[in-house]
C-alpha cells in the first residue's frame, strides 16, 4: 500500500502544532491465477512450465489421434517438450513475424521428434513411427512433408498464445 505524507492539523488555531500523518491510496489488486502456487500465491515458472508440458501433451496426443487413431505415450512427452519450446519462442521472438516464429518452433519440434525417435524408435526398438519410405526422410524418424505440416499448425498456436499473452 503507497503511503504519503499530508499536513494535518488545527487550521488557523495559535499553538497548534502541525503534524505529518499518512494518508492511504489504494492499489490495484492484481487478478489471481486459475492455478496458483500453494506456497507463493501466483502462478510460478514451475507451475507455468508444468501446465505447459501438460497442455502440449494432451493437445499432441489428440492431434495423433485425429491424424492416425492412436497414440503412444511416447508422444505425449514429444507434445509436451514441444508447446514448452513453443512458448518460449514465442517469449523470446515476440516482435518477429509470426512466420519467422512458426519455423523456428516447426524446427524445434522436428529435431524434438527426431531425439525422442532415435530414443523409441532405434534404441528401445518400439517401432511408433517410420517415415522410412517419405521422401527426404532422416534415419526414419522424420520427413520435410511433417515438418511443413507442423509449420503449418505452428502458425494459429502462436497466434492464440500472443493474444492469450496480450491480455495477461
């Protein structure tokens, strides 16, 4: 609370003696967060990295399960890693064209698919994917054709992020 100092006193009254006394303004008080810290009272980075992990790992998992119906939980860790690389692109490039964005994160998030397919895929051999037969394909495990598909769907994600941002 902001605290000024006025005069207060008896006006016009010999022997009266002036005095400073606090008179208080009152703030604005900032709205609390749908989730928030038990310990701090705000949504924290954690808090904001985990809800972001979440969201990214549910949205992934719907999107695989539109595109090809199923899903592995393999790929809720790509989606997750992958709205957090989003997120912080968008953080960090706010005043860059949007399409400069969207193939920065398309980037990301085919060098996340390339990482966590080398790991599923190669080295614990669970087969989720094969891309084997796409043209331009690397090792497998991603293609120029999905990468241009994720640019794509990067475009409206980072327009609902900025204005989600803009009114925060």
């Amino acid at each position: 609370m902001n605290v000024e100092k006025a005069m207060v006193g008896s006006a016009g009254k010999r022997g009266t003696r002036t005095e400073l006394a606090p008179i208080k303004r009152r703030t604005k008080k900032k709205k609390k967060s749908l989730f928030f810290c038990r310990f701090c009272g705000k949504l924290c980075a954690w808090h904001e990295l985990e809800l972001e992990f979440l969201a990214g790992g549910v949205g992934y998992g719907l999107i695989e399960v539109l595109w090809r119906g199923r899903t592995h939980w393999s790929m809720l860790l790509a989606g997750g890693a992958s709205l957090i690389c989003i997120c912080g692109v968008n953080k960090a490039m706010p005043k860059k064209h949007i399409l400069i964005r969207a193939a920065v994160c398309a980037a990301a998030i085919t060098a996340i698919e390339f990482a966590i397919g080398m790991i599923v895929n190669k080295v614990l051999c669970l087969g989720v994917w094969n891309y084997e037969k796409m043209f331009g394909n690397v090792l497998g495990q991603i293609c120029p054709l999905y990468s241009f598909f994720w640019f794509l769907l990067c475009i409206p994600v980072l327009a609902v992020l900025k204005k989600a941002r803009s009114k925060s």
